[in-house]
C-alpha cells in the first residue's frame, strides 16, 4: 500500500498531538506558518520510509518541516532555506541536511539522524522563505526513547 507524504505528515502530527498534547508544533511569523517535528523513524511503515530514502530504525530519529504562506483565509506551500542543528545534553552536535521532498501542491523538508535511548535533543532552526528577506528562528526539544 504506497503511502503519501501528505498522509505521513498527517500521522505525525496526529502522533505528537497525543504524546505531546500541551506542545503545539507550530509557529506563526507575520504571514508565515512552520510546521515542525522530530520523531523516531520506526514509526514510519517500511515502505513510506523506503519510500523517502528514511532509515528506519528505533535508533534514528527524523525531522520534518513545511513552510506555509498565508494568503487570506488560506495558506500555500512555499520553499525554504533551511539550516538545521541539534544538540545533545552532553553537548554532541548533530548537523542536519534537511532535503526538499515535494508531492502534488506539498512542500516538506525532512532528514533523519541517529538517536540513543532516553536522548534529549535541542532543535535549532534557521529558515528563509523564498522571496522573503525574514530570517525566522524555530527552538524545540524532543526527547526519544528507543525501547
């Protein structure tokens, strides 16, 4: 059964609306909208993951992020410069190469990572919309447990 993005994206957001219901995984920026997540990748059905080149695995983790551009009641897709780093508690740096996946009218960017059990993570994200002169900043922390 071939899967959507759309439809993976979807799933994660549903997924982290029940771990994680009081954090919501989005901020606005004037006319912009960023979608954001970190997960671990064995959520994912082996053939969306094969799919999208994600390795699937309880010791990797994934990011994804969509950019969204309000025009009126509605918002688009639009594509992004992004820079991406994570940090462990200890202090390891994890740098990210989020790569564009597009699918019909959506836009996302994703990349996946190695984690360890009980693994705190502090996201950085620096994103430039096209067209924009706006540098927007996007801080999370996920934890993720590999048991």
């Amino acid at each position: 059964m071939k899967g959507t993005l759309s439809g993976i994206i979807l799933s994660f957001l549903l997924f982290t609306s029940l771990l994680q219901a009081e954090t919501e995984r989005s901020q606005e920026f004037g006319n912009y909208i960023i979608y954001y997540n970190a997960l671990p990748t064995e959520i994912l059905q082996p053939d969306i993951a094969r799919q999208y080149g994600i390795s699937r695995s309880k010791f990797r983790g994934f990011i994804t992020l969509s950019v969204q551009e309000k025009t009126g009641d509605t918002s688009k897709p639009i594509n992004a410069t992004i820079k991406a780093d994570a940090v462990n508690l200890t202090g390891q740096q994890k740098t990210l190469s989020l790569r564009r996946v597009e699918e019909g009218p959506a836009i996302y960017y994703v990349d996946d990572f190695r984690i360890a059990n009980e693994e705190t993570l502090k996201f950085k994200l620096q994103i430039k919309p096209e067209n924009s002169q706006k540098n927007l900043s996007i801080n999370f922390t996920q934890q993720f447990f590999t048991n």
